[in-house]
C-alpha cells in the first residue's frame, strides 16, 4: 500500500487569520476536484512556532512559508504533480 502523502496547515490565530483559513477550503476542494482525497492526509496543528513567516503550509514535509491562499492550489499541483489529475 502507497502511503498517504501530507499537507500539514498551520490553524494557529496568526496564521489563520493573515490566510490559511482560506487556504484549508482551497486544499480541500483541490483534493476533491482531482479525486485524490483518499490519497491525502491534511493535518491540521495549532502552532508551527514560525508565526513571523506565516501562513505556513508544509507538504510531503517542504516547508512554505508566506503562503498567499492565491497560491495554494499551485503549490499543491506543483507537490502533488505524481498524484493530481494533469
């Protein structure tokens, strides 16, 4: 069995509120449009104690920081090219 591929979101209150509020319904729906929903594991944590370089993302453990929700779901085709719909 392959094993599920990660994107960790930052929820902790700067981060949540400078956009990765918006940014877990982008990662959602990017997972739901490519049916890879099942293949994913988005965990969220309350504080990845980078709060200065927020909103934080981290998928397949690389580091994003400054993350505009803008970007997320090209963040997610780039990381996930092998697993997304083309």
């Amino acid at each position: 069995m392959k094993p599920k591929l990660t994107v960790e979101i930052c929820m902790g209150s700067s981060c949540y509120s400078r956009g990765n509020s918006e940014s877990l319904g982008i990662i959602e729906q990017f997972c739901e449009e490519n049916d890879i929903s099942a293949e994913i594991a988005i965990k969220g944590c309350l504080c990845m104690n980078v709060c200065a370089k927020g909103p934080t993302l981290i998928i397949n453990g690389q580091t994003f920081n400054g993350v505009n929700p803008a970007c997320v779901a090209d963040l997610l085709k780039f990381n996930l090219r092998d697993t997304a719909k083309q």
